[in-house]
C-alpha cells in the first residue's frame, strides 16, 4: 500500500484533515468510509420526488465565530444568507424561540418590557430559590419558574431522552437562555449561512485532489481489506475518526449514545409548515420537530407543487444504531477516560472527531479542531521528523 497517511471517517474532521495533508503537505492519503457516501453525518442528496435538497442525518445549519474556520471553508464553497429561527407549538398555538420577549409576552397575554419579564421570571424562578436541585425538572424551574420551563422545556427534553425529566440529572442543563428582547435569531455567531450548491458539492470539493484516495463501503474493522486495523496500523500513520470503544473492541464498555429516527414524508402541498423547523414542545405528540428542508434555501425557489417533511424521534441507541447525541453519564466519562489512555498509548493512530472523542461537535467545531491537529502533531511529524503522539 502506498498511502503516506490513512484517514478513517470522510467527515469534516477527517476530510479536513486529508486535505491538508496532502494540498500543504503533498502526501498521499487514502480516506476510507463505511458508508456509500463521503461526508459523514453532513450528507446531503435530492429528494428524488421534489428536486430538495435533505440533509440525511438531521438538520445541519453552519455557523462560526472562528475566523480560521470561516477563511478555509469559503475555499470550498460559498455561503447563503439563511438566518436560523425555530418555532415551537404549545397547545395548539406557535410561539417564537428560544424564549424570548415575544414568547413571554404571548405566553401571558402581556406587553412587559425588558425590565417587567426580567422581573417577573425572577419572581416565578423564586418557587424553588435557595434549594438544590438534584433534577433537571427542579433544576429547569429554579432557572426560568414553573409556567415557562413546564410549556417549553419540560414535554420536549422528556421526548428527547424518554426519560421524564424527574428522572433525568440536573447536571444536564446548566442554563436555559432567555432573551428579554424580540431577538428569536437562533445562533450568536458572527457568521452563518447555509452552502451555495449543498453540503455534498462543499464535501465533494474538500476530498478532490489527485493525492486523496477515497474508498467508500469499507469498514476499517473489515479485515478482508487491505485498509484494515490489522493491515495498516504500526506501518502507516492513521487518524482515526469512528468510535473511540469500537477501536478497542469495547474493551472498557460500550459508551451511550441518543439516536434519532426521522420520519420521511412527501407531501402534496408546496408549502407545509412556512418555515424550516417546528418544534412540538407537549407531551401530546410524540415527535420532537419537524422539518421542511424546502425553506432552508429560499433563494432556490423551487418549482414544485410538492414538499419534502421530515418528523424526528429520539430514542437511546442501541447496537447498530447510528450514535448521534453523547449521553455523558458517570459510567460514560470513567471509560472514557480508560479510553483515552488506551488512545495515547496506541502508536502512529490519532483519535479524532465526534465520534472518535466521544463528544458533540458542531461542524465548525469539528473542522476547527481537525485544523489545530494537523497543525500541531500531523505536519511537525511529516515535516520535522516528531513522533506523531
Ligand atoms: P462524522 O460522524 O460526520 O464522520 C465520521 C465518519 O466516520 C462517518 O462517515 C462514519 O461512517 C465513518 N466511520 C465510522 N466508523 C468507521 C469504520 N469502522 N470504518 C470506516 N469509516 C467509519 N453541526 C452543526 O454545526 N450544525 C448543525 O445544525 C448540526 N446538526 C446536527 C444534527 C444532528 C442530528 C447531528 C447528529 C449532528 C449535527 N451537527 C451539526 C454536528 C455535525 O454532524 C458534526 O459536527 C460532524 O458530523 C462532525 O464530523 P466528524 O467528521 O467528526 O464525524
């Protein structure tokens, strides 16, 4: 095999760092995938029936402060001025979110001013003041009060971990976000927009270099291939960027992970919902959104008389399931940390990414962090000779 450098997983971490190994660096670099497609869970394809781009593995919407980041993704691809704004149904009625002025104002009926809502979440959060939570659901409703944390956060983080919020540990919230303006734009980053030609033109240019060679459909675990564990590691450099236990043949246990189920539907009606993401945030209805991948680019106005939805189910994941959410429990963090020093003591293989970390990236988080590992250990190593640790 002649590949200078295996990168296992063509997600951003490791599409990153391929590209720069092999534009700055000049190596060859073979890029295996077990999927069918490159991308990772930032995939995207056309929905064949209306001509509208999905994304396969769930909304993803890219936003950034960092300025490094912002400079190398523009090299791939440009970027739309989509703004994000979720909505959320409560009883029958759409409330603007995260909690903002205009959500409390239409919760009670009211025109407060900043200062009035100020006040009076402080008093309504006073229910369980000088307490210590030990759940979320005591936890939420000493931050924002009862009427609030029970119309919005207590039905929804629920579905999300199927798990009555009683049950749940209060160190899964730290704070819950209420602006006391009309500001309802979902993300604070300096930057934010959504890909030009889709995220699979973005990925497709990224891995587009005669020295990266992708395989797709090959599982590194596969041992009948010659991009295997058993074939390539000690005689080529590896990053690595699939889970963290599988690499150890979970040898220190499995670590847990949310999953979602989406529910596709075509539907006859060129507009459902008029926006891009509804959350359904009561106990009534057992999906946690839905979304309308039509009004992620307006600007393409699409000629179709018929729109694309997709209802999302979370659920814990169980074996075989695609690992989504880290659930981060005690048990979680100490084979984590038996993880981490198998990973420091495995020669010539970095770890990287979310799943190979066990954490949740955002996208600019995932490529910012791939950035700062080919800086700081895969180019000292190739260009100045330093053990690759
Ligand atoms: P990623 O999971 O993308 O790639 C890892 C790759 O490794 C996969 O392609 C996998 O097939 C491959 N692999 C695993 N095991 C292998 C093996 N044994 N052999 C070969 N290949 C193997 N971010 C954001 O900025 N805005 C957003 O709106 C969202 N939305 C969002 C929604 C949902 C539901 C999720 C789960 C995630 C998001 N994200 C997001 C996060 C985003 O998906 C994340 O930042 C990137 O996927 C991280 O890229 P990685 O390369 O680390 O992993």
């Amino acid at each position: 095999m002649t590949a200078d450098l295996v990168v296992v997983g063509s997600g951003f971490f490791g599409l990153t760092v391929a590209e720069r190994a092999a534009s700055e660096l000049g190596l060859k670099v073979t890029v295996i995938d077990r999927r069918h497609h490159i991308g990772g869970n930032a995939y995207s394809e056309t929905e064949e029936q209306t001509g509208i781009e999905v994304h396969r593995y769930g909304a993803h919407l890219f936003h950034t402060s960092n300025e490094k980041v912002w400079e190398y993704v523009n090299r791939f691809t440009t970027f739309t001025d989509y703004v994000h704004r979720v909505y959320g149904v409560h009883k029958g009625e759409v409330f603007p979110l995260p909690i903002n002025l205009g959500t409390i104002n239409q919760f009670f009926r009211a025109n407060y001013t900043p200062a009035e809502a100020r006040a009076l979440i402080a008093e309504q959060a006073g229910e369980l003041a000088g307490t210590d939570p030990q759940n979320l659901n005591d936890k939420g409703i000493q931050l924002i009060g009862r009427p609030l944390y029970e119309a919005f956060i207590k039905h929804y983080t629920g579905k999300q971990w199927q798990t009555d919020p009683k049950d749940l540990p209060a160190g899964i919230i730290s704070r819950l976000p209420v602006r006391y303006t009309y500001d309802n734009r979902y993300f604070n980053d300096t930057y934010e927009g959504l890909p030009t030609q889709g995220y699979t033109a973005w990925i497709e240019r990224m891995a587009d270099h005669p020295n990266i060679d992708v395989r797709l459909s090959t599982d590194f675990f596969d041992e009948s291939q010659p991009i295997s564990k058993g074939n390539v590691v000690g005689s080529v450099p590896v990053v690595y960027t699939g889970p963290v236990d599988r690499y150890f043949d979970y040898a220190e246990g499995d670590l847990s992970w949310r999953t979602i189920d989406f529910e596709e539907e075509v539907l006859p009606t060129g507009d459902f919902q008029g926006t891009s993401v509804v959350n359904y945030n009561d106990a009534d209805v057992p999906y946690t959104r839905i979304i309308e991948p039509r009004h992620f680019h307006p600007e393409r106005n699409y000629q179709t008389e018929k729109t694309v939805i997709m209802r999302e189910f979370s659920r814990f994941a169980e074996k075989g399931d695609e690992p989504y959410y880290p659930i981060n429990t005690e048990a979680d963090r100490a084979k984590l940390l038996a993880y981490r020093d198998l990973a420091k003591a495995e020669k010539d293989v970095l770890f990287g990414g979310r799943l190979g970390t066990y954490k949740y990236l955002d996208m600019h988080m995932a490529i910012g962090s791939a950035l700062s590992m080919y800086e700081n250990r895969i180019k000292p190593h190739f260009e100045g000779g330093q053990a690759l640790v």
